[in-house]
C-alpha cells in the first residue's frame, strides 16, 4: 500500500520505531502486543489500534531480517506515518496472493442499461455477494463509466439505478463490493493490497474513493477507522 | 518501655499503561550517544531508511550521492531530525529511490496511470 496524502492537508508525520518483527514496506503495524519488542504486524483482517503505514523496509545488507537477540546489537527500526488522517492507496486483487481482479465479459445486452449480466463461468455476483459495491465498464461504449450496485442474483446480474447506456455482447467489466464509505477491507496474505474477490469484511477502515482502470491497476482510497491516535474503538 | 513505632504498610499498585504511553514508549531513540551524525545518517542510508532533516541539517546531505530523492510533494514533514535529534515541524523527508514507488502515490503516478488507461481503452474501441 502507498501512502497518498493526508484528508485535511497539512504535512504528513513521520516516527521512527523499533519493530517486533521484519515488516515490509507499506504495511499497515498496530500498537505493540503484550510480550512483543516493537510494533507488530497487522493481519489481514485487523487493523485494531493501528498506528500507520510503514515507509521503509527492514533490511540489513539488502536482506529483510527479523530482530536480533544477538547481545548490544542495534534494535531495528523503521519510519510510520502516523497521521490519523493519512490516506492510503491499495490495490484491489482478485485472491489472497494477489492474482488479477476478475474480469467479466457480457453474456447477455442490456439495452436499457439497467442490468450488467455476466457470462457462463464468471464468478455468481451474489456469492461473494457484491450488493452494494460497484460495478464499472473497463472496454465497450461504456468504458470508464461505473455505478454502484443495488442488487445482485444469482443469475450473474448486478442491477444499479442510475442506468448505463445500453451495452454490447463481449463488453468487459468489473465488480467489487466497495463503494464510499464501504467499511472494513481484507488484505492479501502480504498485507499489501485489498482482495476484490470477497465480501467487504476484516480490517478496520473506510473507503473514501475509488479508482478504477482495468484488472490490475484498480485502487482503493483508505482511512484507518481504529487509528490510535485518532478514532480509536 | 519505648512503644513500638507504627509504620504503613507499603501498597503497590500495578501502573495500567496505556496503548499511547507503550507506543511512546517504542520510538526509537534516535543517534546513539557519542555517534557523529554523518555517521549515523550513512549508516541510515545504508538501510535504505527515510532520512528526515531539520532546515539546519539538510544542505549537508547530498541524496543523490546515495540513490535518495527529496519529498517534493510534502515539501516539509514533522520528524526527529536524524542529524541533530531535535523534533522540528519543518523537516525535509528523503526516500531511498528504490522503495519510493513502494510507499508513496503521487499525483504524476495517478495521472500517468489514468492517461495510460484512457489510452488503451481508446486503442481497444478504435477511437
């Protein structure tokens, strides 16, 4: 994840800090845990009592390491953003080990724009249920265009209001369950991107916008909603 | 005969730190004493770390000279300077070249990426 900027302006914070383990770059670390020797890992559905997004890596002779117990050897550190309001940027991936987000074809037209419906061998929109997400066009007359979910079925429909205008056979598109304000995101097993794939649920935050390309190059704007020096649950 | 001297019982009280006060706690302290400064900021650089310096500090570095590149978004930063130790809200933040695109989305990235989009999409309806 990268840190973007910060909600309300102003200049970004940076801490140095010891750390319990070898994290990477642009991961999300929570307050020290009990017994832990510096800040710790976030995981990837919680965000509780987090601190902010690491900006270096831990290496030592450009390999990651873990901390020493070698005695009087330096302890590791590692800088944090740690604005409450920092805004992070993550990219959405279709798994846990960060594949491709899914890319839907049209199987059947829509001439009034009121439905997107898949083709045979795409994933059910209704299970991961993406109600309440947001679909969006990646290539045809609609390319670019999005709009957010109010009802999925399982005959690989997604419906939305606002109507798209009419589309082609073999149009591709993409669906997520975020929109605004969608809470909670789960991460990828490196904890470095947000998975697309599956039902919003995990990790404490909020979505504050959405940019949307293609398959791989999709992104999530975050706030940490359990920030310990912000609003802390 | 001299009466016993009464004294209190002595009560420990286990102090409840609080999630702020152990995070505090964790900061790293910074230059070790008796370090020279250059020699802790190279040592810095060498662990591809951000090095953030005071306005007093900063012309005695030379990024280039270790693959590192000034913030230029946030022109200043609120950090401990890594030269003198001081906390100053007018810092400048260098990024090792390497992992900057890791960690930091600029608005040149987001622009390069979404006219990189628009472009294929265009390319793929023939327009």
């Amino acid at each position: 994840m990268k840190f973007e900027y910060l909600l309300g302006g102003g200049t970004p914070t940076l801490k140095k800090y010891k750390m319990a383990a070898g994290h990477a770059a642009g991961i999300v670390v929570l307050v020290a845990a009990a017994g832990a020797t510096g800040l710790s890992t976030s995981t990837t559905t919680s965000w509780a009592d987090a601190v902010g997004l690491t900006m270096d890596p831990i290496v030592n002779v450009g390999q990651p390491v873990s901390y020493s117990v070698v005695q009087n050897q330096p302890e590791y550190l590692q800088t944090v953003v740690v604005n409450p309001d920092a805004v992070i940027k993550a990219l959405l991936v279709g798994s846990a080990a960060n594949a491709a987000l899914e890319t839907r074809t049209v199987g059947t037209a829509s001439a009034n724009g009121l439905t997107v419906v898949g083709t045979t061998g795409d994933t059910d929109p209704s299970s991961p249920d993406m109600d309440e997400g947001t679909v969006w066009y990646s290539s045809g007359a609609n390319g670019g265009a999005s709009r957010k979910i109010t009802s999925t079925t399982t005959t690989l429909t997604v419906t939305v209001i606002m109507p798209f205008a009419a589309n082609r056979v073999g149009d591709k598109y993409h669906t997520i369950d975020y929109t605004v304000g969608t809470p909670d995101v789960t991460l990828s097993t490196d904890l470095q991107n947000v998975r697309g794939d599956i039902a919003a649920t995990g990790a404490e935050a909020r979505v504050i916008d959405l940019q949307l390309n293609g398959a791989t190059n999709s992104y999530l704007e975050l706030l940490i909603s359990d920030h310990l020096f912000g609003t802390n649950t | 005969m001299p009466m016993a001297t009464k004294t209190d019982p002595t009560v420990l009280v286990k102090r409840q730190f609080t999630k702020k006060e152990i995070t505090a706690a964790q900061e790293a302290p910074g230059k070790p004493h008796g370090r020279t400064a250059g020699s802790w900021v190279y040592d810095l650089c060498a662990l591809k770390k951000v090095i953030t310096l005071c306005p007093l500090c900063t012309h005695k570095f030379n990024p280039g000279k270790f693959h590192y590149r000034k913030e230029k978004e946030f022109p200043v930063v609120q950090a401990k300077c890594d030269g003198c130790d001081t906390f100053d809200v007018r810092c400048s933040a260098y990024f090792f070249e390497e992992t900057y695109h890791q960690v930091r989305s600029t608005a040149a990235d987001r622009r390069a990426e979404r006219t990189a989009h628009m472009r294929k999409m265009k390319k793929e309806q023939g327009i």
